[in-house]
C-alpha cells in the first residue's frame, strides 16, 4: 500500500483522549539498577561539557530523566555497563531532539557527520559537537565490543538516520506513511542487544519473535504516549495519524486500536517466552538473560513513561492513574 499525501486527519471537536492501561496489562516485575543517581551524574557532565545544551534544552533534559529509564530497563547490571547504556540512550535521545528540528538537508548532514565519526573515530575531525560525542562515546565501546556488533551499532545509527530523513520530508510534505510500512520501519530501526548467543539461536523463530514482540510495545507505546506533543506540531510518523488514514477511524477509536496492538504484543510476549525450547544449560542462560532484559525493557519503559517529563510534562503521575490527555493546539 501507498502513502497519502495531505494534511494530518482532523481532530474534529476532540479535546481529549484516554489512553489504554497498558501498565496494569503489563505484570512483569520493575526494578531499578542501585547505581542510577551515579550513573545520571555523570552522564549529564559528559553530555553538558564545552556549553552543550543551555537553557530550556538543559532543563528539557533534566526532565528526561533518562538516568532512571536506563536503570529500570538494566536493573541488574554492573555500574561501567550501565554509564556506557546510559550515555548510549543520552546520545539517541539528543540525536532524537536535533533530527526533530531539521528539514531533510540537516539530518542528511548530521549523518554524515555521525557516519564518518563512527566509521573513522581516530582520523575524522569534524567540529561540530554531535561528532566529539559520537566519536567519544564509540571510542569506549570498541574497547570492549565485538567486531559484529560494532558493525551492527553503526548499522543501526545509519537506519536510523535513514528514518528520521524519511521522517523530515514526509513532515515537510505532509505525507503519512501507511501502516504496513510504519511498521517495517519502526521495526528496522530497533537496537540489538549482544550476549554470546549462537547465531542459529538468535535466529530461531521464537527468539526473533520475543525481540520483535519487546520492540512492538516499546515504539507503539512509545507513539501513544508521544502523540499529544507530536500531533501538536503536525508530525505525521506516529502510529496514530498512520492508523486514522488507513483504517478510517476517528482519534480515540485509533488511539484504543494502538493500544490493542500494544497488549496483543504484550500477550505475544508472554506466550513466546513460556514455550521456550532448550538449548543446554550454558546457551540457556545466556538466553534467559537476553529474554529477561526484553522484559524489563518492556516494563520500565512503560513506567518511565509517565515519571519523564518528555511526553507529560510535570502531570505524568496524575496521567498514569486518571489515564487523561488533554490535547495540545496545533502550532501554526
């Protein structure tokens, strides 16, 4: 199927929208790593440094609260492996925050300026500051990472790149994208998380379903609690405009149709990790592990979602229990 082009579908007299409880669909444990307040330190020091981000931006960030999300979704690991997740999560969002503000022309540029860091750490000297933190920041993890997956972390960020410019010119022309390809997209743009697992088990059909299963919820979750602010400045890639284009339904009928999808990924989820086959005690817990950080991504990113202030401003709590959204206007 085809996108459309034209303007984001109307909003009719809604002032409003009620989300889905996804929090009490979701029963797996919260926890959070004991090494957050550290880790959020430093790592708003390393993002900060040389003047990086003054003002509204630095408060923006502080809202973020990006320290406890990185401790909720690695609540078990040690503090190095949690400040490199933490500054890792810091650096997309900020990726995230400078991509939302350019047309097609500046996230090309930016990309190359963050491809040419990652691919030539130690001989590429751009200035701007975006390459000094990705070229830092990989500069550590290639102390430590394997040779694949430094392949797939730069393949990741060049997906990634590849999005947000796709994201930049159907804004500027006012495309939505359909919802076949949304999802295609969303799902190329995931983050792999590398344990010594053997490839033919990584590629096992229940494996990639449990990893699939884990991002689904995550960005279609992640879209649901975006949109307020989305909407609000006519961002189109967001799966609830994809969904009231392509399935004809008014706002709230989309928003509980996202939120069914959210719970059918959550059910899917549990499903899969139950019918678990074995492939002898060493590879099995190394699976366990890759399933169980899954789940914690699941439920701490669902939490963190309304104690940030990045989709709720300072009303995330009162969110979270009364389930209320009250629609931002439109910016002219």
């Amino acid at each position: 199927m085809s996108a459309s082009t034209g303007q984001l579908p109307p909003l009719a007299s809604a002032a409003k929208i009620t989300l889905p409880d996804l929090v009490s669909h979701c029963d797996f444990k919260l926890r959070c790593n004991r090494h957050r307040k550290q880790i959020t330190r430093e790592t708003k020091w390393w993002l900060f440094k040389g003047g990086n981000l003054n003002g509204k931006k630095r408060d923006a960030f502080h809202g973020l609260k990006a320290g406890l999300l990185t401790a909720m979704t690695y609540p078990d690991a040690a503090y190095p492996q949690l400040r490199v997740c933490n500054d890792f999560l810091t650096y997309l969002f900020h990726l995230d925050n400078l991509s939302d503000d350019m047309d097609n022309r500046g996230t090309r540029s930016t990309a190359d300026v963050v491809l040419n860091s990652l691919y030539h750490p130690y001989s590429y000297r751009g200035s701007e500051r975006v390459g000094k933190m990705t070229r830092d920041y990989y500069k550590r993890m290639i102390l430590t990472a394997s040779p694949g997956s430094q392949q797939r972390f730069i393949e990741t960020l060049d997906l990634f790149f590849q999005s947000v410019t796709q994201q930049a010119t159907d804004r500027t022309k006012g495309v939505i994208p359909d919802l076949e390809s949304y999802i295609a997209l969303r799902r190329d743009t995931s983050d792999a998380n590398n344990l010594n697992i053997p490839d033919e088990v990584m590629e096992h059909p229940i494996i990639l379903s449990l990893g699939e299963a884990a991002n689904d919820l995550v960005t279609w979750s992640n879209d649901i609690f975006s949109y307020n602010v989305e909407q609000s400045k006519g961002d189109t890639h967001n799966m609830i405009p994809v969904v009231m284009n392509e399935e004809g339904l008014d706002l709230q009928s989309a928003v509980d149709f996202v939120g069914n999808m959210c719970r059918q990924s959550i059910d899917r989820f549990v499903e899969d990790r139950a019918n678990l086959p074995s492939w002898g005690p060493e590879i099995d817990k190394d699976v366990a592990i890759y399933v169980n950080g899954l789940a914690d991504w699941i439920v701490g990113s669902l939490h963190w979602s309304f104690e940030s202030e990045r989709y709720f401003g300072k009303t995330g709590r009162e969110v979270k229990a009364n389930r209320i959204v009250n629609l931002l206007p439109r910016r002219a």
